[in-house]
C-alpha cells in the first residue's frame, strides 16, 4: 500500500513528544578532539617509558653480565648498525628480511580470514556440520605448529607453500572459533527482525549475521593474527629458503652467535 | 476476494486499503502444536479470527495464549499445523524490544528495510526522511539506537517495520518495556501513524486498558490453548484517553473475562 505521508498537524502533542525526547536524551559533557587523542595516547606512552626505564634500571644495577643483559640503548644502537647491513648482492638485509616476512605474512593472513571466515560461517549456521567438525577446529587451533612443519616439509618440501600451509592452518581455526562464537552470540531478536524485514540467504549474511558477529570475528581476526604471526616464525625458523632473507632466518642465524647483540 | 497465501519477504499485491474486499487477515481453523507426540502441548487450537482492511485489532491473553506463534503464523515466520492463514498484502512486525540493528544508524535502519522490501537507491533517501518526519524523529537520522531513548527507539522501530510498505503491522506488546509517561504519548502516536497510513494493525498486549484506548476490537484469547474466547468492540469515539471512564469500565469488564480464563487454569 502506498503510504501518503503529509507533516503532522503542530499541536500540543507534538511539543509534547518533542519535550519528552529532549529530556530523555543524555547530555554528555563535550570534549575536544585532542583531549580524547591524549586520554588514549599517554597510557599507551607511559607504559612504554616504564617499560625501557626497567629495562634501563636493570642494567644499571648490573644482575647480569652486559653481555648476557645489554642496556636498551647498546641493544637499539645495534639494531640502527644492522639496520644498514648487507652484502653487496643484498644491501639493507634486515629490511629485505622484514619485507620479506611480511609479505608472507599477509599472504597466509588473507587466505586464512577467507578460509576461516567461510568455515566459521558454514559451522555456525549449520547443525550437522558443527556436531561434525565444530570442536575439531578447537582441536586444530591448539596444535602447536612446530608439530605440522614435517608434514608441511614432506608434502611442499623447503618452499613457500609449506610455509603458507602452516600460518593456514595455524590461523585459519583461530578465525573460525571467532567466526562461531560471534554468531553464536548474535541476540535472537536481531536474526527475527532480520527475517521480518525480508533478510534472506545471503542478503541475511551480508546485512544481518556477519555485522552482528562483528564483535566475534574481530576477537577471531586479532587471535588469528597472533597464530599468523607464531606459525610464520616456526615456519621460517625451520624452511629456509636460499637467497632468501627472513625474519625467521635472521633469529636462527642470530641465536648461533655467543653475543645476545647478534 | 483474493486472498493470497502470504509468502513471506515477498511483496504481495498491494492494494490501497479501500479497494480490498473481504478481510485483510484471515485465519482460519489454526492449530500449532509444540513437543513431542504423546506430550504434546496446543499453542494454537483451531483458531479463526478475521481483521477488517484498516481495523485496529488488539488481542489480549494471559501468559501461554500463543500470541507469538500466532504472530509468527502471521508475518509468514512459520505455517500452522492444520487450517489456513490469509494475509492481503505484506506484513511487518514490531516487538517488545525495538531490535535495531546496533552497527546501523537511526537513518541505516530505514535505509536498510527500503532496501530489503526492494526500493530503488535513489528514492530511498526521500522516504527515509519521510519516515523519520512522519514518527517525528526528524534531524535523528545520524544517531545510533543507544544513543536513542527507548520511546524513541520505538519510533525508529514503527519507522521502519513502515518502510517495509506492508498493509498489515504487527505488533507484539511494542510499548510493554517503557515507562507510563512514555506509553501514554506512544499511544497518541500509533493511532495518528495508523490514522494517516490507513493500514491494518494487530496489536498485542497483556494490557487491557491500552488494548481498549487503542483498539477497534479486543480479543480475548484463552491460554494452553490458545483460542479466542471472547470479542468486544470498542464503540468509545476517538481521541480517547488512558483514563476516560468509558475507557475504564469496558476495561474492568474485559479484565473480569479475562481472570475467568485464568482462574479456569487455578482449578
């Protein structure tokens, strides 16, 4: 039906309304853009300056040896020298390393939001599937990756895949649980007025389900990068890969040498 | 009469009210039936009801009279056992809790129902504004429901379940969680929206009163099961009140019905 909708009639009734809506509405104190940055930002500072102070105040009382425990300034200074190290093939190691590794990283991250988002999805959504692989996934989340790097060896041998298999399956199932857990929390009454107002299949996804298990799958996202990011060390710790400088690489080189500058 | 079975989400034909014959909701013999066989419980036991095209019709019941599956059978959320449930037009419902989606604004909220009931981009933003005039809630449009009161947000709700351009609202107890002041001027509310829409609405509460102030017709439905008992028009000439004294004594005598229903449950 077509709804011909004119301006209500000003009356009392209207004032009314309009008197009862002013005062129902909380009035918030109001605050300045910088004001509401610096509440958020000098926490933030302050932790870190405690953080090098102690790390500074240890050393000065010298309970270790400095070359078992060096002070932050010789470990940054060391850091800034090695920053601009490298061989005339590869000038600047260190940033090609970090290159490196990052891109690796957000490979294995994209596929693994893609992955784990599907699967979180079709697992929440679904009865039969969740009685099926629902705490498998749990399982897999808790597998260290160290474990998966032989198969991951075996199959893809020293390559890029075998890493990327491993961030996968290291990240993947951490997405998933969020995913699930998300949709799992979505309150009832949002999924029935999604369905009244006509949300189905997969406009029901794309307006409904995903948005209100956003809280869920950001919770999954930050888990799965933090798996992302194990996976990816282990993996580059164990498949080195020739001509190829890592992060993980470095850290294994480094470890070798008998000083903790590297 | 062309009654069409109602497919839910799917824009039905639709008519302007006064073109309608017969009613604009139909049920017929329903029965909705919940447990297991053997100890089955009836939430529906073969139900009729009619609503006339542009009625207000109010149904009140104690707990367990199957209001929401009965509203559910009538938004197309779910099919009844036995018997037949009619509908002309599209419907949308209205709950106890406004249920806007959170992530969304004021304005998002009505945008997204367009949407969904299928109108084109360009118009959607004109109607928006439309609708948030016509509930009042103009210049709301860019807050977030939790920055709303819950009257308001009740408004953005009726703004909404509008936008879906259904001829028969629903709704299910809509003012049941707000305070008496608020109540009171939503009531004002809803019968200017339902007098300047002309659409069809189905209005149920646990609040005989507000069922009388506002209703055409008061139904009085039994509980376990759930059937209608009892019928009475509302004859009292509009604008009513809350606190009129016709309003009062068809109250005490609809309230008396409804207590025999209860008591029957006691013995």
């Amino acid at each position: 039906m077509a709804l011909e909708i004119q301006d209500p009639p000003r009356t009392d009734h209207e004032a009314e309304i309009a008197g009862l809506d002013a005062l129902d509405i909380p009035i918030a104190p109001a605050k300045g853009r910088f004001s509401k940055t610096w509440e958020g930002l000098w926490p933030k500072l302050a932790a870190i300056a405690l953080f090098f102070g102690g790390w500074q105040l240890i050393t000065w009382l010298e309970l270790k040896p400095s070359w078992v425990l060096p002070g932050p300034i010789a470990v940054l200074g060391e850091f800034w020298k090695l920053a601009w190290e490298g061989t005339p093939q590869t000038p600047h190691i260190l940033l090609h390393a970090t290159a490196n590794t990052l891109q690796r990283a957000a490979i294995g991250y994209a596929i693994s939001v893609v992955v784990g988002v599907v699967i979180g999805l079709a697992v929440a959504r679904s009865r039969v599937l969740r009685a099926a692989v629902g705490s498998m996934i749990t399982g897999l989340q808790t597998m260290p990756t160290i474990a998966w790097l032989p198969l991951a060896v075996l199959l893809f041998q020293l390559s890029e895949t075998a890493i990327t298999f491993v961030v996968i399956l290291g990240a993947a199932p951490a997405i998933a649980n969020g995913v699930i857990s998300g949709v799992d929390h979505i309150p009832p009454v949002l999924l029935r007025a999604g369905r009244v107002l006509g949300a189905r299949g997969l406009s029901n996804y794309r307006f409904v389900v995903l948005p209100a298990a956003f809280p869920g799958l950001v919770a999954g996202l930050k888990q799965g990068w933090a798996f992302c990011w194990r996976s990816l060390m282990a993996g580059e710790l164990i498949v080195i890969i020739a001509a190829k400088p890592s992060l993980g690489v470095g850290l294994q080189y480094a470890g070798s040498l008998p000083t903790p500058k590297g | 009469m062309s009654a069409l079975r109602l497919s839910p989400g799917r824009p039905v034909a639709t008519a302007p009210a006064e073109s309608l014959a017969g009613p604009a909701i139909s049920v017929e013999g329903v029965t909705k039936v919940y447990g297991p066989r053997g100890s089955h419980t009836f939430a529906l036991d073969r139900i009729s009801l009619e609503v006339a095209p542009g009625e207000f019709c109010c149904l009140v019941g104690a707990s367990g009279c199957g209001k929401t599956t009965l509203l559910n059978l009538l938004a197309g959320l779910d099919t009844p056992a036995t018997g037949t449930v009619s509908v002309q037009g599209r419907t949308s419902l209205m709950f106890q809790e406004s249920a806007l989606f959170p992530w969304l604004s004021v304005r998002g909220n009505i945008n997204l129902a367009l949407r969904l009931a299928g109108v084109p981009r360009a118009e959607r933003h004109d109607r928006a504004s439309e609708l948030l005039r016509m509930v009042r809630l103009k210049g709301m449009g860019g807050k977030r429901p939790h920055e709303l009161s819950g009257g308001m947000r009740q408004r953005v709700a009726l703004a909404r379940a509008l936008a879906q351009k259904a001829s028969v609202l629903l709704m299910d107890e809509p003012f049941g969680a707000l305070d008496a002041i608020t109540r009171d001027l939503l009531h004002d509310e809803i019968e200017r929206v339902w007098q300047e829409t002309g659409i069809t609405v189905v209005f149920v509460t646990h609040n005989v009163r507000e069922g009388v102030r506002l209703g055409d017709r008061v139904l009085v439905l039994s509980s376990r099961p759930g059937r209608v008992v009892d019928e009475f028009r509302v004859d009292i000439p509009r604008p009513r009140r809350l606190d009129d004294s016709e309003v009062s004594s068809l109250s005490g005598l609809i309230t008396d019905r409804l207590r025999q229903e209860v008591r029957r449950h006691g013995a």
